[in-house]
C-alpha cells in the first residue's frame, strides 16, 4: 500500500503559482493575488490527487496541453466561490418587492411615463418581466428573484404568467405578461446543484415565511432534512453556463434586472468595468442592476443612476417613459 504522505502533490512553487495566475486571469478574469497561493493549493490538490499526478506542474501541463478543455472546465469549479444564501442583501429585495414592482404593477400597460421620483420599470406591451441572475452560484438568487417577482406581482398566477405559462416557463403562450428568470454561473457544479434545486432544510430559515409557505417543499422519507423548489418556481427560471468575460448572446435578449452580486469583487478594474458595460447593455431601458453592498459604478456609466445603495437604474428612452422589446429572447 502507499502511504498517504506520499499521495500529497507537492508544494506549488512561485513560477508555477504565477503560471496559474495568468491562466486563470485570462480564462475567468478572476485575479489571484499573492495572498491567495495557499488557497489554490486547497482548492487544486483534490484534482491532482484524483488524477494521480505528483505537482502542480504536472496539472498545469495537463490543463494547459491541447485537449485539456475537460479539465479547465473542473479546475475553474474547483476555483469559483459558491458562497451565497437565500434573499441575500435583503434589503434589496425589499427595494424590489415594495418600490419596484408595485409601481410597474400600476403603470403596466397604460403607457404612463414614470412620475418624478417613481422607480417604474418600463412597460411590458405583453413581453415576460426578464431577469438574469449573472453569477447565480447554487441557485438561491435567482430562485430568490423567482418568489420576489411571482410574489411581487398579484396579476400572475404560480405559474409565472396571467393565464398560461410563456413557452419558456414550460406551457403555450397565450401573449400574457409573465415572468422569466435566467440564471448563469462559470461552475458546472454549482449549477448542477441549482437545477437540482435541493438544499438542506436549515436552509429555510432564510426565506420569508409568505415565500417559504407558497415556493417550497419539506422532504418527507429518503427525503426528511431536505427542502425542494416546487414546480410552478423552477419552472420560470433556466440556467445556462456562461463566462462573464463573454459578450452575452443576443439570445438572452435584454432584461429589467440584472443582478451581479458580490463577484466583482474578484476581478481587477479593468476587468470589472468591462464586466459592468456588458451588464449595462444588457438592461432593457428603464431597467435595472443590481451589485453587492461592496461593489459600486462610482459615477463610471452616466447611462445609468444609483436609486439605492448598490442598485442602479438605466435611464428610459428619451421621450417616453417606458419601452417595449420587439425581439423575443431565447431560453430553449
């Protein structure tokens, strides 16, 4: 047998630590400074002992190497931080729930412009409401996002639509306003784990109790412990892999929310303001994005203006409060 000292990959060494730096820079923009050596170390030796290799030179020739795509793809798993709660930043929720979507719910389909100091997205003309949950790690944002609008909104049923579900959201368009909610991470695995959109019941405490009672069930059996998103919730929300260095799709069409929380914070500014333009023109006029408490635009983008603390709002289209997109985006 061999002993299990002689299972541990050696020590990774400043060449080969700088070597990870820049590969993980230009492959995800996350920024790996000194201080986080150790941390790679934690984060990697598990591939390395599963591939049977001896140092971090000999991973990061195989990662490196032509038709080393699968392993980039477990080595930037290994490297996100999946940290993330229910409703997290709660006052931002509170923002969305209270300000933001009564206030479309009134002016939805009237053509209003939004009064002085009113926080209205635009209308809809009989689009979805769109959001994009942009690094939705596990899936509790974006499901979040999913009972805050479903929720938020009287005129919907559970379903996500006034009637009948929106192609996406699982049932026949019937051209009613509805909601859809797309959610995207760089980790394979998180999202696994979020479309499986399972966690342990101690989970519970972090939603609101009106939420906890309409969106979620308790396991029963096999099951006891567990909680699980219902149906009429996992049916508005999709989940695509995708690169924040990437341009999105034109697919993913344009979206009244946008939130990017508490990741920009590992990217340099160069990056992150490349990042946030990106963002910004993905927002529908009128729409907005939200970052986390530690995140901010400091006054960079005059296209948008900070409403709350972290939360910002791009302006309408001159002339008219509202706007309508003509496209239908694609979540199939």
């Amino acid at each position: 047998m061999i002993a299990i000292a002689e299972l541990a990959p050696r020590s990774l060494s400043d060449d080969e630590f700088a070597l990870f730096q820049k590969l993980i820079k230009r492959l995800s923009g996350i920024a790996l400074g000194p201080q986080k050596k150790p941390l790679l170390v934690c984060r990697l030796a598990p591939r390395l002992r599963a591939l049977g290799l001896r140092s971090f030179g000999e991973y990061y020739r195989r990662v490196a190497a032509p038709g080393g795509e699968g392993e980039l793809v477990h080595m930037l798993d290994c490297i996100c931080t999946n940290e993330t709660r229910f409703f997290r930043e709660r006052e931002q929720f509170e923002l969305l729930e209270r300000e933001i979507l009564p206030a479309w719910q009134e002016n939805a389909g009237h053509g209003a412009p939004d009064a002085p100091g009113r926080r209205a997205p635009p209308a809809r003309a009989g689009r979805p409401l769109r959001a994009w949950s942009a690094a939705c790690s596990t899936g509790e944002e974006p499901y979040s996002i999913a009972m805050a609008l479903l929720g938020g909104l009287p005129s919907l049923d559970r379903s996500g639509a006034a009637r009948q579900a929106p192609p996406w959201a699982g049932g026949a368009s019937t051209g009613a306003p509805g909601v859809s909610v797309l959610a995207t991470d760089l980790s394979t695995r998180a999202l696994g784990q979020a479309q499986r959109a399972v966690w342990p019941i101690e989970r519970a405490s972090e939603i609101p109790d009106r939420h906890l009672r309409s969106y979620m069930l308790r396991g029963t059996g096999a099951s006891a412990g567990l909680m699980k998103a219902r149906p009429e919730l996992r049916r508005v929300v999709s989940f695509r892999r995708f690169n924040l260095l990437d341009a999105a799709p034109e697919r993913f069409g344009l979206f009244d929310l946008i939130f990017c929380r508490n990741v920009l914070i590992y990217f340099d500014a160069a990056t992150r303001a490349s990042i946030v333009a990106r963002l910004i023109a993905s927002l529908a006029p009128g729409g907005y994005l939200f970052l986390g408490h530690a995140e901010g635009l400091h006054g960079t983008d005059h296209r948008v203006r900070c409403v709350a603390p972290s939360v910002y709002r791009l302006q309408p289209w001159r002339g008219s409060g509202e706007a309508a997109i003509t496209s239908s985006p694609e979540h199939a």
